[in-house]
C-alpha cells in the first residue's frame, strides 16, 4: 500500500515533541515491512540549516484557499533513512525562527497555515500523481485535511476522481492540544457553512480543528492502547469525549516506538562506555562519569535519579517539588534535564539551591546529556498527570535505567511494576504509582530503593527492562493492519 504521513514536525529534520519521532521513524519501519511511505510536510526556516541534499520538484503551484484568495508553495524533496520526504514551501508561513509560535505566544495565523498546509498537501499529492490508499494524519495541525477531502467528495470536484480510494488515518499524539479557533477561519479556508455545525468542526461558538480529524477521518488512532481507553472519560477527555465516543469502534491504541539504531548502548558514541543487557559492569562507569561531572567524586554508591523532560503541568513537576526534601532524605541524588514554563523553571532552580552537591538541574535540552542520564543514572522518574505514550520510559528501559512512574496512559501499557519479589521472574521492569500525590510518588520509590538494594534482583529488574522490545518494528505491523483494513 502507498501510505502518505502528513506531519508538521519530523526527525531528522524539525522537531518540538514526540510527534517528531513517530513521523521520522514510522515511515521507515513500514518500508521495512513491505509498504510503500512518503512523508509530507512544511519546510521551515530552520532546516535551511540542515547539510540535506534538497531537489525543488514542482515550482509556483497555487492553492485556492476560498473563492478571492489564492496561496502559491514550491515542492521540495530528499531522502533520509531511504524514505522520501516532501517539503511544502512557502515562505509567507513558514520562513519563521520558530514552527508553531514566539516564546510569546502562539502565531495568530496558525489556522490559516496549517489549513493552507493541509490544501497543499492534497495539491502534492494529485500534482506528483502520487495517488495514496491511506493518508496519515498527525494531530490538529494536519487534521483539515481530513475535512478537505470531505469538500472535495461532497462537492464533486474534480479532484474526487483521484482521491476515490483514498482512506485516512488520525493520529492523536496528545489530545490537550486541539486547535480552537474564531469562526470566521472556515470562510477563510474556503470552507462552507454546513461545516460549522455540532456534527462539523464546531465547538461551543468556535472551530475545533482536532475535532474535525476526530470526526472526518475513516480511523483514529491514539499513541497507547490505555491513552485510547482514558480519552473516551471526561477526566481525560479534554472536553472531546463525547465527540470520540460516538467514534469508539473506529478508535485504535497502537504504542510508539523508539529506533533502536539510534537508542543503543553498546555503541552510543555519547556513553563514556557502552554495554549491554548481557554485560552491564560497564553501565556502572557510565553512572561514575555523570556523577563527577556534575556532583563531584565519593558519591558513585548513591542511588541516582534521572529525569528529562518538558517542565509543565502534564509532567508532574510539581510532585517532584512537593517531595523533594523527602527525596532527599532516603539519600537519593537526582538530575533533572529539561525546559518550559518559567514557574517551574524557576522552581527547580530555587531546589538546586537548596540542596547543592545533591540535585542538579539543567534547563534546556542537550542531546548528549539526555544519552548521558539515560545511561548513568539507576532510576528514571515520570510522574506524569496523564501521559498518551512516553517516550523517556521506552529509551530508560533500552539503557537499563529503571522507570517509576505514574500509572497512566502509555506508561501503563509499558511498565510491569515490580509489587512483589515473585513479580520480578514474571518481568518486572518498573515501579508504578496510581493517585497523582507526591505522597504516593514517595512510596514507589522508597519501593524502588528496597529492591536497589538488594543487587541481584535490582539486576534482573534491569535485566528485564533491556529485553523489552519497544522498537518501531512491531508498532509497524500493527499500522500495516490497520492500513489494509481500510483497503478500498
């Protein structure tokens, strides 16, 4: 099958978040399984200063947005990893320092980009006579093209023809982020009145981007089977639930992946030495050169925490802060990676002055340091209010870090908690707390440093961690049936 991903971010070349990852690594484990994958999506400024060989395929091309106004994009394409990726052009939207807007804000014209994005896209397609069984879509940003299509087969235009067997895929990678909008967007995207209804993209006086995807694409997928389950609940609906139950049977969970060529510790060139599941001694020189970087020599036997993430509310910093002292008390060290909102920028760095010698926070992101706590430290720690997938998990299990985490969404689906001893021959590869209170965080790690403590079965813990195969592979095979079930 042709399968057309259609993203607004993806690795190698723009990235804000996870969606960047599926949208990089997808399309290359669906070729590796037999289907045929392209990827379309903005060209940005900022890949400008990507060393990629760019080729300009079609020049000038012209995108009605509504009746008086026109748009014009130039198509560009490369390669990466075998798969080609096709990049719309136009400066007027995307020749920006930043994708979706300023650290001051949103842009104000994001409707209108990401609509004329999604036009262009089926421009693309029809223009390079790409004709696609399945066009997949990721999130608000591309969901219009969904209602598009819609226009283009109720309005018996002349693209129909083209389309005819096209299906398509909805990817939510995370619900919170929906896209409300003015009304007045769908009259400047050519869209009609019939549109803006209970059963279109209408959402109390306003447009609902997201909700358009929901309802106009023939599948739906979320990024973890517990996530598809969550979201159908008002506590996790975020307002959208009513909408996705009246879409339950057409709703499928399929978990991310992580490339395993990327994310390998025998031979990640960051690691100070590289090891595997089968020779773990050198992981400890890892935890030893971390811990001299950044707190300094004598402290190689303490317990060392890790955490790399986004600073907000969702990631459950503020568990993190309610229970530092009490943290810091069981004799834990902890480094913390990450950036966003300012208060908790500013909160964790108010802890680093507490507790000097003891927690280390770096605000920003490193790739290098990111390797370098996945690797060094013994825990990892997610306590995230709600989580679709999780990334951080899957990458902490590859390097033998042990995740404890909250008990939620995609964190769910992949971390076996360890409750008993006898869970550990079961495969047992994590700690898991269910209420979103620090006090609960507090216990599975006091959970977790029992078992520390106790060597050979701390050892098979991350033993069964490493064994996990969250690669994109099997994650592929399950899209590659969700695609052929929509076989025109």
């Amino acid at each position: 099958m042709r399968i057309a991903m259609c993203a607004t971010e993806a690795v190698p070349f723009a990235k804000t978040g996870g969606m960047a990852d599926v949208a990089g690594a997808l399309p290359g484990a669906l070729k590796k399984s037999g289907q045929e994958c392209m990827v379309l999506m903005p060209f940005y400024t900022t890949i400008f200063e990507k060393s990629y060989d760019f080729k300009r395929v079609e020049k000038g091309l012209n995108v009605p947005m509504n009746d008086t106004e026109e748009e014009f994009y130039d198509l560009l394409e490369t390669k990466s990893h075998g798969v080609t990726f096709y990049f719309i052009k136009n400066d007027k939207f995307f020749d920006r320092n930043y994708l979706y807007g300023s650290p001051k804000g949103d842009y104000k014209d994001n409707p209108k980009r990401f609509g004329f994005f999604c036009k262009a896209v089926l421009s693309a397609l029809e223009q390079l006579q790409l004709r696609p069984d399945v066009i997949h879509l990721n999130d608000y940003h591309t969901a219009l093209a969904a209602v598009f299509l819609d226009q283009i087969r109720q309005e018996g235009r002349p693209e129909k023809e083209f389309f005819k067997h096209t299906s398509t895929v909805f990817t939510i990678h995370n619900l919170a982020y929906q896209g409300v909008f003015d009304r007045h967007v769908l009259s400047a995207l050519g869209l009609g009145a019939r549109y803006f209804s209970m059963e279109g993209l209408e959402y109390y006086g306003r447009v609902n981007f997201m909700k358009g995807g929901i309802l106009f694409s023939d599948k739906i997928t979320t990024v973890s089977p517990t996530y598809a389950r969550e979201i159908l609940t008002p506590a996790f609906g975020e307002g959208l639930d009513g909408v996705l139950r009246t879409r339950a049977c057409d709703l499928e969970g399929i978990i991310n992946g992580i490339d395993y060529q990327s994310w390998n510790p025998e031979n990640d060139p960051a690691l100070y030495a590289g090891y595997s599941r089968d020779h773990l001694d050198k992981k400890r020189f890892c935890k030893v050169n971390l811990l001299e970087n950044y707190f300094g020599p004598g402290k190689a036997d303490c317990p060392l925490i890790g955490v790399v993430s986004r600073l907000s509310e969702q990631k459950g910093i503020e568990l993190i802060y309610e229970a530092a002292e009490q943290i810091m008390d069981l004799g834990f060290l902890m480094i913390i990676l990450g950036s966003g909102d300012d208060n908790y920028q500013k909160l964790l760095q108010c802890l680093q002055e507490t507790y000097k010698g003891r927690l280390r926070v770096n605000i920003g992101y490193s790739d290098t340091l990111a390797r370098l706590i996945y690797a060094g430290s013994d825990m990892f720690l997610m306590p995230s209010k709600y989580e679709p997938c999780g990334l951080g998990q899957l990458i902490s299990l590859r390097y033998g870090t042990v995740p404890v985490v909250r008990d939620t969404g995609g964190l769910s689906d992949t971390i076996i908690d360890v409750g008993r001893q006898k869970d550990i021959s079961c495969g047992a590869n994590g700690f898991k707390f269910k209420e979103y209170k620090s006090s609960h965080m507090l216990k599975a790690l006091q959970k977790a440093l029992s078992f520390y403590k106790q060597s050979a079965s701390w050892k098979q813990i991350i033993q069964n961690g490493m064994a996990c195969d969250f690669s994109w592979k099997n994650s592929a095979q399950l899209y590659k049936k969700l695609y052929a079930s929509l076989r025109k």
